[in-house]
C-alpha cells in the first residue's frame, strides 16, 4: 500500500486527503474534520512537509486555461542530456525516465502551438542521438492539473534552424557550467 511505504498512518492520510481536496483549509477546519486538535494537526502537517511527502506547488491549473499541453516520447542515446535540457527549458514542464517502448516522457506547454513543434524539431527530431519521437496533445484534463509555468517561454521564438537562439536557457546553462556532466 501507498500509506505503508510512505510510513504514513491514518491520521496523516486523512491530513493528506483534506488538504489534497481543499488547499485553502485552515489547520483549525481540518482539526475539527479529524477529531484532533489544531497544534497536532499543525505538527503533522510540518512533519510532512519536511519529509517531502506534503508539497503546496503554485502553479498553472491546465485543466481552466487555454493552454497547449503536449506529451513527447522518445528513445534517446543520451536520455540524462534530455533530462537535464527539461531543468532550464521555460517550454518543458517536467521529464520522466520511462521504462517501455519509450525511455523519455516531456511535458511541454507553451500559448502557441508552432513553439511547440519547433521546440520538438530542433532539440529531438534533428537530434541524431534520438531515434524515435511521438508528440501527442493534450486535448482533456479529467481533473484539475496545477504545474508551474515558466512565463519567459513567451519571449522565445524556437525555430527548426536555431532552436531559441541566444535566449536558449539550456545553451546559457551549458556555457556557464550549471548542466551536470552528462555520460
């Protein structure tokens, strides 16, 4: 079970679930909604957080904008450059090492479509240690669906020819030696 790897007892998965449901209740609400009170409630959720398990993250709601939200699956010689490229990249939302079909799985987002394409173009289908890509957009989201979004993606304008050009975060990233050594 999720709750035993996580070393989580009942208390704090209820903790979790109310807070999952509304981010906005007051520790005092989710007191009364668990029968515990404020103080222990405040604990638990501290204790959480600084382990990692309980994260508040600001961001976009995808599901209530207007939005392109893409997936990009590819096989790559070198899946950790890709992984790497997703930590500067305004476009790339997050990246995931996959098993499968696929080793790399990218969220890209971005207002306008053909930044998208250009983003896929020039860093993965002209790339030639990357031997398979699937793009797919997203066209429904079930539930609501909050990341952060790197609002500078609006000031580039990836071509096939030159990606980002000079604005390229990951090009800066690889010239002033913030890229982790990639093998």
């Amino acid at each position: 079970m999720i709750s035993d790897r996580l070393k989580l007892d009942d208390i704090d998965r209820r903790i979790i679930t109310l807070v999952q449901e509304d981010p906005n209740l007051t520790h005092t609400q989710i007191a009364e909604k668990i029968n515990r009170s404020q103080p222990t409630v405040g604990m638990r959720i501290k204790k959480l957080e600084k382990e990692g398990i309980l994260q508040f993250q600001p961001g976009i709601n995808f599901r209530k904008v207007d939005l392109y939200l893409s997936t990009v699956e590819l096989n790559t010689k070198q899946p950790n450059e890709i992984l790497e490229m997703a930590k500067f990249c305004p476009f790339m939302l997050n990246a995931f090492r996959l098993s499968g079909s696929h080793n790399i799985c990218i969220l890209l987002a971005s207002s306008k479509l053909d930044k998208l394409d250009n983003i896929v173009n020039y860093h993965f289908r002209s790339n030639p240690d990357v031997q398979s890509v699937s793009m797919n957009m997203i066209t429904e989201i079930a539930k609501d669906f909050i990341l952060p979004v790197d609002f500078d993606s609006e000031d580039h304008n990836p071509t096939l020819e030159s990606g980002c050009g000079e604005k390229c975060k990951f090009k800066l990233a690889k010239r002033k030696g913030l890229v982790n050594k990639v093998e």
